[in-house]
C-alpha cells in the first residue's frame, strides 16, 4: 500500500482546521496540524501531539481511521 501524497499547494480548507495530517517536508513525515491563528493572523502547522512548528511542508495525505 503506498501513501497518496498530494502537493500542500492543492490541500483543503477543511485541513485547516487542525485535524491530524501526514505532512511531508524535506526530511520526511510528521503528522500535524494546522495551528490557530498567531495574534498577527498567522497559521502554521505544528507537530501533534507537542506543538512543535513543522516548516517547509512539501506535501499532505490525509489520516484515515481504521474500518
């Protein structure tokens, strides 16, 4: 079974609302999620479960639980 990674550019509005998502950056997985708005306005996706910013995300997949 392969991961369907889809460019971040085509990713949702719906992932942005912080649910858990398999992101790709230059030195491999994380699964995050998108992070409430900085007092500036901001988001950015962060490390689940411990809040550490992910940078230069490449590519998403969305989490499937299992049937």
């Amino acid at each position: 079974m392969t991961i369907n990674w889809i460019p971040i550019a085509e990713l949702p509005p719906a992932f942005l609302d912080g649910r858990p998502t398999l992101l790709w950056t230059s030195i491999g997985p994380y699964v995050g999620g998108m992070e409430r708005a900085t007092a500036g306005g901001e988001k950015s996706w962060h490390t689940l479960p411990d809040g550490l910013q992910i940078e230069g995300v490449t590519h998403f997949a969305a989490i499937n639980t299992p049937s």
